[in-house]
C-alpha cells in the first residue's frame, strides 16, 4: 500500500539572516520576481512566508514588516508567470495598482492581482496576508473575467468573514494535503469566492468611473510619498488623465493635495509609533514621507494629530 505524497512546501524567513543583511535576502530570494523598495528603515526588516504549490493553484501566508512590490514588463516578459492572486487582509494597511485599477487594502478586504500584467502593491505597515494563486484558465472560468478583478477589493463584510476563516485553515493544514487533496480545497475556496463576487453590490455606472480613479490615485499616492516633488499635476500626468477631471475625483473631499499631505502624515504617526529604538529620527522620517522643512511638517504634524512629532515620542516611550 502506498502513500500519496504531500504538495511541496517552502519556508523563507529571515529569522537565520543577519539584521544588516535580511532585506537583502528576501528580495533577492523570496521576491526575486519583482523589484522590491523598503518603507521602513527604522527598524530592523524581518518577514516569513509558507509557499505551498500544487498543480491546480498555491498558498501563500506572509508575515513582514513594511514594503512596495513592483512587477515590471521585465519581469513579465523574463519568467512568463501568468497566475492570478487573491489576497486575504488579516493585518495591517496596503495597496494594489494594476492597469487602470488601484486601490487601498485594509483588514477583512479581499483583493486580486495577476502576474501576467505590470503593477505594483505592498504593505504600508506591518502586514499579514493569505494569498491563494490560481491559473488564468482557472480563474476566468471559476470568477470571472481577470481584467475586471485586478487592482481591485471586495470590503470588508459578513461573508468574507467566512471566506478569511476557510483561508486561515487552508494555510495551516495545506502542507498534509495531497495533490487531490488540496485541489478539492482550494475549489471549496473558489465556491466562496463565488457567492462572495456574486454578492457583492456595486455602485450605479455612472458613480463606478470616479471611485475608480479617486481608488487608483489613492493607491499611486502610497507608492510616491517618499517623492518630495511629488503632487497634484504629477499624479495626473502619471495616471494620463486631466488635472480637472483628477480634481473632480476628489471634490467631495478637501482635495487631492491634502489627501497627498494627510497621507505623508499617517505614514510619519506610524513609524514614529512603529520605532522602538531609542533615539527616534523624527528628520529621517521626515524624509522618508516627503517633507523637505523640518518647522511645515511640525506644524501640519500638530494640526492633523493634535500634538507634535517629538511629544508623540514622548508618549511612545511612556
């Protein structure tokens, strides 16, 4: 009698790597299929991930500090991947930009991007996530049509409550699987998705073409706050559409450049909460969000949040 073997099974981590040294090696390791940029510098990075491959689609569970992922057409064109990704939001903030398609991840979303296709995406704080990947074929057939998921989210809701439990066990008992085995789970899996997909309310027509671009230029504006010459017009000519037609996008709002500002702001509050060596950097940090004048980023710092950069350390250390 024998036994059917269990789908192979990857560990990376950077538990084992020197400090100085572990970015280093999961991007040239782990993701050595995109470009890689570190968000967080004030800390020492650490990340693992459980890769579990099988013939009708993967597992994916990650644990890591901050960072932005960049699929070019290089990377395209160089390994040929073409499977879809379907993210489950367990922790922390991201985003995802694809095509003509971006948007913001939080806790409880479900998220898609593909391979086959230039873009980007990342955890903007600590993060951990679920991800299934399918085939392209597998995915038309079982969802829908790719070009109308990626760069895209369902929020957060009852149902993906169940979809986030079934993904939970999926990654922690994947590795006993069989190939028959996990190909049964992951099209139990597929069946959730579907209600969920199918569920889900979209807005009027009319109302889809605004939300989209506000989404895609929420989603670009995280990838450039490190950009100090990065604005409104720059963001209009990245995304190729008009500063009035941008501009209309967020009018209900205070405007695109202070959703640029407040979003240099909420990365500046959560590093700073984030750093735990002593001798925080608030100029470092600074830097790294943008800001170029030490006393506009104290100000703006004090009237989003009420209190100073150097007091929210005090507090921190508290």
């Amino acid at each position: 009698m024998t036994t059917e073997s269990t789908v192979p099974v990857f560990f990376g981590t950077t538990d084992a790597v020197e400090e100085k040294r572990a970015f280093d090696y999961w991007r040239d390791t782990v993701m050595a299929s995109a470009d890689l940029q570190r968000l967080d510098f004030e800390r020492p990075f650490s990340a693992s991930r459980m890769i579990a491959q099988s013939k009708h689609g993967g597992v994916f569970h990650t644990v890591s500090r901050p960072y932005s992922v960049d699929r070019t057409p290089r990377h395209v064109r160089r390994d040929g991947r073409d499977d879809v990704g379907i993210l489950v939001a367990l922790k922390g903030r991201g985003y995802l930009e694809q095509g003509q398609n971006g948007t913001l991840i939080r806790v409880g979303d479900i998220g898609f991007q593909t391979w086959g296709r230039p873009g980007g995406g990342g955890g903007l704080t600590d993060f951990e996530e679920i991800r299934l990947t399918l085939p392209r074929a597998t995915f038309q057939s079982q969802i829908g049509d790719v070009s109308a998921f990626v760069g895209s989210r369902i929020p957060a809701g009852p149902l993906n409550e169940l979809f986030f439990a079934y993904s939970r066990i999926l990654a922690a008992s994947v590795h006993t699987m069989s190939e028959a085995e996990t190909g049964i789970a992951i099209e139990s899996a597929l069946h959730l998705l579907r209600g969920i997909v199918h569920g889900h309310t979209r807005h009027p027509e009319e109302k889809i073409s605004a939300n989209a671009l506000r989404s895609l230029a929420l989603a670009r504006i995280q990838r450039c706050l490190h950009d100090p010459e990065f604005r409104a017009t720059t963001l209009a000519a990245d995304l190729r559409v008009s500063r009035s037609r941008l501009y209309a996008a967020f009018a209900a709002g205070e405007g695109i450049a202070a959703a640029i500002r407040d979003a240099r702001l909420d990365r500046a509050y959560d590093r700073i909460l984030r750093t735990r060596t002593a001798g925080c950097k608030v100029g470092s940090i600074m830097a790294g969000c943008g800001f170029t004048d030490p006393s506009v980023f104290s100000r703006a710092f004090r009237q989003r949040f009420g209190l100073s950069p150097r007091d929210l350390i005090a507090l921190r250390d508290g």
